[in-house]
C-alpha cells in the first residue's frame, strides 16, 4: 500500500510543463499481450503525436475530431490521453461508449491494461477500491465510464475532459432527451475554454455520419507522407494500391503478395510496404479547411497508414477482393478500411426494369441451388397477401410465389387457404422436396387479434411480427409477450410478438435490386430472381414506396412513404416480412462449405440419398471498381 507522505506528495505535486505525446514516450508502457508490449514509441505510429498533442491542455484547442480506419490506433491515443489526465493534469473525465455494456468492456479491456503496464499509472491505483469498472478515483477526481445510450448517463455529472467514442453508433435520441453530441456539450459548457472533448469513430452512412459531420467542421487535415523517388507528399488513397490476382474467379482467388506496391501519384514510382516506417516518420498533417475555427482539429486516415507487423497492404487488399462485388461488405470495408462514410444507393428502382430482368422458371418450382424456404404474410381486412421465398448461397434469393388469399382474416376458411399455400412442399428440378421453414404474419392494423389467435396455435411455424417503429439494431428481434386476452385474462398458450425493422429490410431490398440493375447481374451473392410469370402488378407493388430524407431538430433522417396514387405495396412488405425470417435464422450468409453442409442435408439427402453440388455461378466483376491491369480501383 502507498504511504500516506507519498501519496500526499503525488496528490500536490504541480503538473509538469509537457505534451501529451512527451508523457506517452516517458511514462507508457505497451502491454505485454500486443505486438508492441514494452515502452511506448512514437515512432512506431508518428501520425499520433500531432493529435495526442492537440489534447494537451491550454493550447487554444477545445475540440479533437478523428475519422479512421480500423488498425490505426486511434483508442490508444484516448488511452494516453487519459493516462496523462490521471498523472498530469487531474480533473473529472467522462469516456462514453455507444452502450454501458461497451463502456464496461473498453475499460476493462483498454484502459485497465495500459494501467497495470505503466508504472507511474499503477501507482496511482495501487488501492483497488480507486480502481472500478465503470468509476476511477485519482487525486481528488473521478473517470467515468457510461454508456451514451441511457439518460442517466447525462443527469446530473459534468467534465472538463470528455472522450466520446465510436459516435457513429450513439443513438440519434437518448431516451427522448435529445441527441448525445448535444448532451454532451451540456455536460462540458461550465468549463468554456478549459475544456477538451476527443470525438473518435469509424464513420457509417453519408449524410448521417456524426463523426463526418463533426469532421467537416473542424481543420479537416490529412497525413501526407513523402514518396521515396520523388519525395513529393501525399495522402495515400486506395486507388493507387495496385496488385495481381491470383486464381482470378476462383474460390481460392488472393492476390499475389509479391505484386503489392503502391503508385505513387506524381511521379508513378513503386512504392513497396517496406517504405512505410521511413515515409511515416517523415510524414506530416496538413489542414484543408482554413475557415475552420482554430479551437476544432478534425483529423482523417485511413487503414494504409498501419504501421508494419498491424495491418498489411496485403491483407487490405484481399479483403477488399472478398468484398468488391457485395455492396453491403463494401459498405463495412469503406467505413472500417478506408475510414470514409458510404453513399448508399437506395432510391425507388424502376418496375418496369426489375420486370425486365424476369427469367424462365415455373412459379413454385425451386431452383436447384435453393436450400431453405421462408414465407411473408401481409394481413388487410378482406384478404391475406403471400409471398414465398427461397434462399441460396450467400443471400441469393427466388421469388417462388406471390398470391392473395381472399377471405377475413376473421373467417377460419382464409386462414385455411393460408396453410394450403404454407404446408404444401416445393419441388426443384431434380425432384427433391423441399417446406417453407418458418412464416411472419403482420399482425398490425385492424386483424391483430385474429393474427395472435392463429399463430398461437401454429407456433411450430409461425411468426406474429410487427414494424418497429424505433431502430432496433437489427432486422428482427423478439419483443414483448402476449398472455392475456382482450378481457384481461390470462392465456394459458402465450406467444411472442417480434418486431421487424422494415426501414433497414426496404433499403436492404432496394440496394440489392439497384446494384443488380446497374451492374446486369444475373446470379450470385444477393441476386433477386423474378419468374415471368408473376403479374405485373408484383413489380409495381414491390418498389410502391419511396425513401425520403427530412430533417428532424436539425439531423437528416430518412423515411419510406408511399406516394399519393400509388399502387398497394403489400409485395414489398411480404418480402420484407420474408427477409427478415431469413436475417433472423441467419440463411442470408451462407457460403462455402456451410452452404454445402446444408445444401447436401436439405436437398441432396432427398435425391436417392445420392449427395449432389449444385452448379456454382462464376464470380463476376461489378461496378464501381474496376480492373485497370496494374491493379483494382475505384471507379
């Protein structure tokens, strides 16, 4: 245990005249389980030093944006950062996670290790008691862990010194309170130009980035860093990493690690990863924006700038190869890769072209490839609307049928008629004989309780879903239970109601169908297939509704409508009901030897007992990058 004479003697001892980046290479200690275990080095990542430096106190700046990619780094700095407060600069600290599960998991995983690695920060916690999960006590002061996704987290406690982490994944309204950000500067505003706030966040969605949104306010600067030819200075882009392809169009497709280098952008000269501790160094951020008020630094990098032996070129560029023809991985390598936001492409597509694209395949024939059937059912006062899908390898899909069932929902013949459509089996060309895994009923609107009195006695295969009507983090997820009746009893056979989140499944279906569209594909990851028998009232009703933006309290958000006169889009919603079962029973990911194991259970075993593969479609190259022989780029 500390003395008491010295722990006085920490307590008032005056702060050093330091940076922040100057206590991190004297005092930090790497853990022993990284790649870096041992004393702390600035020039392992010397891109650091300029923000950690930004965070020293009484330097005019009062906000610190950083938009990057994943490998950088970029919780370590807030680490340091806090090392610094607790040795330093004592004052109250707020660190905010996106939920109080990630709070408790970052300090415990984070910040507790850089702890009981640095010694001088050891001794500040030697006494456990100062040490807690969610609360750290030093030298009169408070650190805080919180969740941003609970109100609580913002009654009632107040910080010079606040680090808001991946804010991209903060709730855009916290308990009908208000936005987090906003909050957030509630808690800092008695504190005025002595307060600092560290935003950090790999960004998400054009447009509802709070991380690019916070970046484009401030100095907006850049690493550039110098080619070793010409020496000019760069930001290194994705464009210019150029490689060969190994097994092109293959499972076993990688690139050849021999051909990586980067093109330099001046002078065309090849720059191998083996340069990157030298140009790193000598490497320097350059702001964009001078309007920027000089009290917010925004800094940007992306992936490329890993240090060696954390994240390789190669590795890199196999991922994106993984990924290049799925927009929805694309998606993730943009935002955790390239630390840039994604334009998504979810406008209305066009009816007449999704007809178009119909091929020659019988209604409620399967093709050979599908391996697991899901249903969708949409409930309207004089009818039920069904859809029947069949899934395949990673997220290919078959309409196998759409047909209404006319009748109340009040008269057990309709719901009769349902089942005739949902426990009948469905052959493929080879003869095997497939049945719909499970089926989501609507249970909204004005038959909710005809829905709950069917579904509760066909639970083996049914689903009573519902819209949520908040983001629920998923597509579909269990919500509340149903045990009484209209009368208040208790029911003796309860069921659960799930909610669906039918803006995430519209987008979902419209990205699809518009990279389908644009990039004439026909088979493979994603691809919607249309039999040319379905009416051509389904492609209407399928792309009935149109995503919208507004603004609500000054955030874009975005919302589905139906435009006046447009036709019924009970389609749309019974293939969103459809998906989401598919999402849920998780048969949109399925590839490899997983969609193999299932395909041979589901549909091989049934032909004989004679196991048989399905023809696999050829990869096929997509838009939005392309080939330019030297290498892959964007487009």
């Amino acid at each position: 245990m500390i003395s008491f004479v010295n722990y006085f003697g920490t307590a008032i001892r005056p702060a050093r005249d330091m940076t922040v980046s100057q206590f991190a290479e004297e005092f930090v200690y790497n853990p022993s389980n990284t790649s870096d275990a041992g004393k702390f080095s600035i020039d392992r990542a010397p891109y650091q030093r300029e923000i950690m430096d930004a965070l020293t106190p009484n330097n005019g700046v009062n906000k610190v944006v950083f938009m990057a990619g994943a490998q950088i780094g970029k919780t370590f700095i807030a680490n340091v950062w806090q090392g610094f407060i607790f040795y330093n600069n004592p004052q109250n600290f707020i660190c905010y996670q996106p939920t109080i599960a990630l709070a408790e998991q970052y300090t415990q995983l984070k910040v507790d290790p850089i702890i009981d690695s640095s010694p001088v920060l050891k001794e500040i916690f030697s006494n456990k008691k100062n040490n807690g999960i969610s609360t750290k006590k030093y030298k009169g002061c408070t650190a805080r862990y919180l969740g941003a996704n609970s109100g609580n987290s913002f009654r009632m406690i107040s910080a010079p010194y606040i680090f808001a982490d991946e804010i991209d994944s903060f709730p855009f309204d916290v308990d009908q309170e208000g936005d987090p950000l906003s909050l957030i500067d509630s808690r800092m505003s008695t504190f005025g130009r002595k307060s600092k706030l560290f935003l950090s966040s790999t960004p998400t969605i054009h447009e509802f980035s709070a991380i690019e949104e916070q970046f484009l306010l401030g100095s907006q600067e850049y690493y550039h860093v110098p080619c070793p030819h010409c020496k000019a200075k760069q930001v290194l882009k994705f464009i210019n990493l150029k490689f060969t392809i190994q097994n092109r169009g293959k499972d076993n497709e990688r690139v050849d690690p021999e051909s990586i280098y980067y093109e330099c952008e001046i002078c065309n000269g090849k720059i191998t990863e083996d340069k990157k501790t030298w140009f790193l160094i000598n490497g320097e951020w350059i702001a964009n924006n001078e309007k920027a008020p000089k009290e917010i630094r925004s800094f940007h990098i992306n992936s490329l700038y890993s240090p060696l032996g954390w994240y390789s070129w190669e590795k890199m560029a196999n991922e994106f190869l993984a990924c290049r023809d799925d927009p929805f991985k694309l998606k993730a390598f943009k935002n955790t890769k390239l630390g840039e936001t994604y334009v998504e492409k979810a406008e209305q597509p066009s009816a007449t072209k999704i007809k178009n694209m119909a091929e020659d395949y019988n209604l409620y024939e399967l093709d050979n490839k599908a391996v697991v059937l899901f249903a969708g059912v949409d409930t309207q006062p004089n009818r039920l609307a069904v859809i029947v899908v069949a899934v395949g390898e990673d997220g290919e899909t078959w309409i196998v049928n759409y047909d209404e069932v006319n009748g109340s929902p009040e008269d057990q013949t309709t719901w009769d008629g349902l089942e005739n459509i949902i426990r009948r089996p469905y052959k493929n060309k080879m003869g095997a004989e497939l049945y719909i895994k499970a089926c989501a009923i609507d249970s909204g609107g004005l038959n909710t309780s005809a829905v709950y009195s069917f579904v509760r006695r066909n639970q083996d295969k049914y689903f009573a879903i519902k819209g949520a009507s908040t983001d629920i983090g998923t597509y579909m997820r269990e919500g509340s239970k149903v045990d009484k009746d209209l009368g208040n009893n208790k029911i003796d056979n309860p069921l659960n109601v799930w909610l669906v989140n039918t803006h995430l499944l519209k987008k979902y279906i419209y990205i699809n169908l518009n990279n389908q569209l644009a990039n004439d594909k026909t088979e493979g990851a994603r691809v919607i297939h249309f039999s040319r028998e379905l009416p051509d009232r389904f492609f209407e009703m399928l792309v009935s509704e149109k995503l919208i933006k507004k603004q609500i309290k000054g955030k874009i958000v975005e919302e589905f409508i139906k435009p006046k006169n447009s036709t019924r889009n009970e389609a749309l919603d019974c293939f969103v009901y459809a998906y989401a079962l598919a999402h849920h029973f998780q048969m949109t990911r399925l590839y490899g030897d997983t969609y193999k194991q299932l395909w041979n259970l589901n549909v091989g075993k049934k032909l004989n007992n004679q196991p048989q593969q399905p023809a696999r479609p050829q990869p096929q190259k997509q838009g939005g990058w392309i080939n330019k022989g030297k290498g892959w780029s964007i487009k």
